[in-house]
C-alpha cells in the first residue's frame, strides 16, 4: 500500500502536465514533495483500513478453520474415552457443536465477506452435526450391545430414540415366532391396537416407513386418532430390518412433524437397533433351547434341578413349604413296544399338556428323566402335595391317546413331599425321598400317589 501510494505520487505530476498544467506549477521540488507524501498517506490509510476491517475478517476465518480442524479431529476419534467426556451426546444430538467450540463467524455486513461467513457458518454447522449424528449412533449402538436379554434392551432403546427424535411417547415390538409382542412401552395409550392397526401390518409388510397425521386427537386410542399420554399430532411408524428381514416396528408420537433431518437420524440409529435386536433374539432362542426340553417343550433336567435349588433356597430364607412330586409313567416300555416310539412321544406330549392344566401358576414342570417328571410346587404343603398330585393322576387316568385304530390308556404313579414336614437339609433329601415314595407307589399297585410322611 505504502509502495503504491509513493508512485502514484511521484507519477501525478507528470500526469497532470500531460493533461495542459503549465510544468512551472508542476515540475517542481515542493509540488512533487507534495504529491509523494499525499501518496503515502493514502496508502497509510489504505493499509490501516484494509488491516482493521479486511485483515480482521480473514484472521477470523483463519483462526475458525483452525478451529474447525481441531473440532473433526476431535469428534472423529470416536473410541477416546475423554471424547465420550467431553461431549454429552444426548443433550448435542440435535443441537450444533461448532458454535460451542468456536467454529463461527459473527455476520456483520451483507456484502461479500457476509455472504462468505454465512457459507462458513452453514459449512461449518452441517460438518458438526454430520460428526456429532455418526459419533451417538457409535453410542447408542454400543449401550445396546451391553445386553443380550430383549426386555431391558428395548426400554434402553425407545427411551433413547424418544429423545433423539424429539417425540413424546412411543414403542418397540418384536416379531417372535411369527407374532408381533411388545418389547417396551413408553407413553402409548392401547399399544395392543395399535399393533393391530393396517398401517403397522403395511410397514412390516413392505419395510417402509410410515407418517400418518392423526385427524383428530380427541378421539378412540389407536394409530389413527391418539397416540400417547398428551395429543400427538403425528405418529412415525418404522420398520426395523436386519439383511433385509424384518424384525419388528418402531412407534413414535409426537406434537411436532417429523422433518427430515429425524428421519435421517432414525435411519442412522436403527442400522445398530436392527444388529442388536437380532443378537437378542438368537440368544433368547439359544437359551430357551438351552433349558427346554425339545419334545415336550418343558424345563429339561438341567436347568429344572437349577429352578428347584433356587426354590428351596427361597423356601430356607422365606420359612415358606415347598412340595415336590415325581411321577413315572405305568409300563411306559411295553407302550413303546407295542405302539411304537413315535406312539411313545405322543403319550409324553399328552401327560405334559394335562398335568400343566392342572398345576397352579407359579409351579415348575421339568422332565426329569424318559418318561419321569418332576413338579416343583412352591408354597405347598405336604397336604397341598397330595391334592395337587392325586388331580394329575386323574386327569392322566382319563385320556384316551389314539394309536392307529387303538386306543391308549396310560396311568402314572407319583411319590410327593414337603419341606419343611420333611427337615431336608437341601434339595437333594427332598428329590431322593420323593422318589423313594414314587418307587412305593409302584411296588404296591401302580396309579396312586404316595406321600413321605416323617
């Protein structure tokens, strides 16, 4: 600036006698001073203007791209645990970082250097919520893969896309053998029909998700009308898939619409709710496989002495009766030899179904061993055995199992026992001296029950 201010003053005189100025007035020590220091000083101010007002807005814009930098490097190093400190996602995922971090630009004209903060600012915004979206879908992903049961995992999961999409209530539901159950429930009214509403059975149906403008928010509780504790206006219905299978559906309510920014957050966050939901589920098949018996579809051995031990302990600490039943099919080989042993597994699946019919709710069946049972019965005593027992056999006693053309009559006889008539020190006692009495019942005539008696 200073450079130029001193040529145009050391070029002005001969310009302006080029123009007709007589040289005596322009050719001179004292004009041509004259003109340089003119020169010099527009170019001072030349340069203090561009140095305040030019030079502060690009050191602005260099020091918030310096700023930017820091902000990309930070959030993108998304395993660092001080990251996870540093920033609360759930109070940033809809928000913007850049301005928290200083990663903005004060807009104070509406010329070209307004127009270029804008776009920094708009470059700058879109950069942080990009970053800070990627980063808590990486959370929320990693809360969901801390657990394997379905129950808690769903309430973790709508508690948190409630939040993350703005919505007042919602739920998440799971198709498990081919039906459509609940897996949690926050806030929505009669979620049952909306399950059965036609909108959820289209979204399963095509894996696309659903907005649906409720048309009036007084009205009967279903998808249609209301949709949550408070009126909502807008209901989201979305599928969630995992390789192209669905897996079940996610319901939001909500006052506000749903912009396509939440959208675009829901499709980012349910990529990691479909893996998990899937994890969860194979693990609940695995450990219903784990515990059931394939056949008769009960607790098997295993997991059915674990349930007993748990009970007895129970009974110890609450000073509470616990009864325990075995029974043994009458003569179940010759029914095997005469019928067959397909013949023999439909007469195991019988007996299982009657003697659930008649236990109490809260009581443990277990296929103990071939076609021996045990029943679990917390709370009852010795008497209670006895009554609970003899209605098994009756009910057994009166089926009749087709085998071709023939019919199959089956008894059993049982041996039961009670803590604490019986003093057991475990489990074990109460196991062995019920199947002493079972073996009594045998021996003295088949199809009764024989009850230990201290």
């Amino acid at each position: 600036m200073m450079g130029f201010g001193l040529a145009i003053g050391v070029v002005f005189p001969l310009f302006i006698t080029l123009l007709g100025v007589p040289k005596e007035y322009t050719l001179t020590r004292t004009f041509f001073i004259a003109c340089i220091s003119a020169g010099l000083i527009a170019g001072f101010v030349n340069y203090f203007i561009a140095r305040k007002v030019v030079g502060k807005r690009l050191q602005n814009l260099s020091n918030v791209g310096l700023q930017m930098r820091t902000l990309a490097e930070t959030m993108r190093d998304a395993g660092s645990e001080q990251a996870n400190q540093d920033f609360d996602f759930e109070k940033t995922f809809t928000g913007d970082l850049s301005g928290k971090l200083g990663c903005h630009i004060n807009i104070d004209s509406d010329d070209e250097f307004g127009e270029s903060a804008k776009a920094f600012n708009f470059l700058a915004e879109t950069l942080s919520r990009t970053i800070t979206a990627e980063r808590a879908a990486r959370s929320f992903t990693t809360m969901l893969a801390t657990d394997l049961d379905l129950a808690p995992l769903a309430e973790k999961a709508i508690q948190k896309l409630i939040l993350y999409t703005n919505s007042s209530s919602g739920l998440l539901a799971v198709i498990d053998q081919g039906k459509l159950k609940i897996a949690a429930n926050d806030g929505l009214l009669e979620p049952e029909e909306i399950l059965q509403s036609f909108q959820v059975a289209h979204v399963i149906r095509t894996n696309k998700k659903q907005i649906i403008t409720t048309p009036d928010t007084t009205e009967a509780v279903t998808i249609d009308h209301r949709a949550g504790k408070t009126p909502a206006e807008y209901v989201l219905v979305y599928p969630i898939v995992y390789k192209n299978i669905s897996l079940g559906v996610i319901v939001l309510a909500s006052e506000n619409e749903y912009d396509q920014e939440i959208l675009g957050r829901l499709d980012l966050l349910s990529m990691g709710l479909g893996l998990a939901l899937n994890n969860s589920l194979t693990h609940g098949h695995m450990r219903e496989l784990a515990t059931l018996d394939p056949l008769t579809e009960i607790y098997n051995r295993g997991f059915g002495v674990q349930r007993l031990h748990e009970e007895y302990i129970r009974s110890v600490r609450n000073h509470s009766p616990l009864g325990l039943i075995i029974f043994d099919i009458d003569d179940f080989k010759a029914i095997n030899d005469t019928y067959g042993h397909l013949s023999g597994d439909k007469v195991l699946i019988n007996i299982v179904n009657s003697a659930k019919k008649v236990l109490r709710e809260g009581d443990i069946l277990v296929r103990y061993g071939g076609e021996e049972f045990l029943a679990v019965l917390p709370g009852a005593s010795l008497a209670d055995v006895g009554i609970v027992g003899d209605r098994i056999r009756r009910a057994i006693s009166d089926l009749a199992i087709k085998a071709g053309e023939d019919i199959m009559k089956v008894t059993i006889s049982l041996g039961g026992v009670s803590h604490p008539e019986l003093n057991a020190s475990n489990e074990e006692t109460l196991v062995h001296q019920a199947d002493v009495s079972l073996y009594r019942a045998k021996n003295s005539g088949k199809d009764k029950i024989e009850l230990h008696v201290c």
